[in-house]
C-alpha cells in the first residue's frame, strides 16, 4: 500500500474527505478535550489527574511557548523543507498527495483541502502524542506508554509512500533524542519499534556501522530469529 494504491481504491470526494477530517476532530480533539474539562472540573486540585499538570494545578490544555520544545520543533522543520519538496516532485508521493483528487483542479479546492488536513493532523497529534501518551504514563511505565502510543499511530500510516516512512525514522529518532526529560528510554522504545517495522535496512547505514557491540546484537538477534521459526 506504500505506492499509493490506497487513492486507487478509495478516490474520495471533497464531500467525503470532510467528513473525515470532522470524524478526526471529533473523536481525536474535542471528546478528548471535554473529557480533560471534565477532570479538571470534578478535581480542580489534584495533581495527579490527565487534566493538571505538576503540583499547581494549572490544566493540561494550553501551548507553553515559553519553554524551548517548539524551538527545536521549528528548527527541525525549516531544515525538512527542502527535502519536503524535493519528495513532493516523486510520482509515488503525486499519486497519493493530496488524498482529495478534486483539490489539484483549483487553487480554491486546494486551499480548503490543505486547511482541512491540517486540522485533522493537529487532531490526530493532540490524542496520540499528547492525551493518550500523558494519560497512559500516569498508570505504567514510561517506555510501555511510549510503545502503546506508536504502534496504533503507527499502523493509521501504514498506507503513506515507502521513502516517507522511512525519513520518519531519522526524524522520529532526532526528536525522541532531543527533547530531554527521560529522553534515553524514549529513544530506546521508538528505535526498537522502528528496528522491528522497518528492519535493519531501513536505518541508516552509518548509524548502524557506530553501534557499539553490533556483531554482538546481530548475532543475538539472528539466534532469536530462528528460535521463533
């Protein structure tokens, strides 16, 4: 499904790629959003809830530009877009972008298609990374949440071009390195998933030539592999 194929079984009208970004926004943002009012309502004081943060009782709902994440975030992102639009010139990338064939017909229709995946992707971003990952750490460890958190949002992107997949793994990696607080299991999480989704071929090689004890690792990993055939 990584060619594309997904557009040629699907051919969604306008009329049907709204529907879903408002299903996304739905279920993704605003029923989760009421659910984190409700919390903060019912236990305005309490810590310990999805819907406070720290030991003040401030809701979990606001965006901190104070801190230094979204720095990082945009510095990231000024340095991807040339590679963005090299990618956007490669037919398997024309053949599923924009998933609404009508927006490529009028500036207009495109226009509105953009803001529209836009919104369904902040959506999608608030529950997976933000609800469900802050929510999950309160009630296991850090690296289970991580892992329950990317396998679901990892399989909603199983239908997106093979070289866009595989770029989200320097990108995943450089960020969960990156951005501090327990920054080695959550490095260590997401390069396992990755490592088992992609396999070794889909990291880089010169990452791989600097692991330290590699002929060690490829060695265990081959012996797991045979026990499991």
């Amino acid at each position: 499904m990584g060619n594309g194929a997904v557009v040629g079984w699907l051919t969604p009208s306008m009329a049907a790629g709204l529907i879903w970004v408002l299903a996304c926004l739905g279920f993704f943002f605003l029923l989760p959003y009421g659910f984190l009012r409700l919390i903060r309502a019912d236990r305005p004081d309490d810590p310990d809830h999805p819907g406070q943060t720290g030991q003040t009782g401030q809701a979990a709902l606001r965006f901190d530009l104070r801190g230094t994440h979204w720095r990082i975030y945009l510095l990231l992102y000024l340095m991807m877009l040339p590679v963005i639009f090299a990618a956007s010139l490669r037919p398997e990338f024309i053949r599923v972008y924009p998933f609404v064939a009508i927006a490529r017909s009028s500036l207009g229709y495109f226009a509105l298609w953009e803001v529209a995946y836009l919104s369904q992707f902040f959506a999608l971003e608030f529950f997976f990374r933000g609800f469900l990952l802050f929510t999950l750490a309160r009630h296991m460890p850090k690296a289970v949440a991580i892992a329950a958190m990317v396998v679901p949002y990892t399989m909603i992107h199983y239908h997106k071009p093979m070289l866009e997949a595989l770029g989200a793994i320097i990108g995943g990696c450089l960020l969960a390195v990156n951005l501090g607080h327990d920054a080695d299991t959550t490095a260590a999480v997401y390069g396992q998933l990755a490592g088992a989704y992609y396999g070794a071929a889909g990291i880089p090689a010169p990452w791989r030539d600097r692991l330290a004890h590699v002929y060690l690792i490829t060695d265990f990993a081959d012996r797991l592999h045979d026990l499991a055939q």
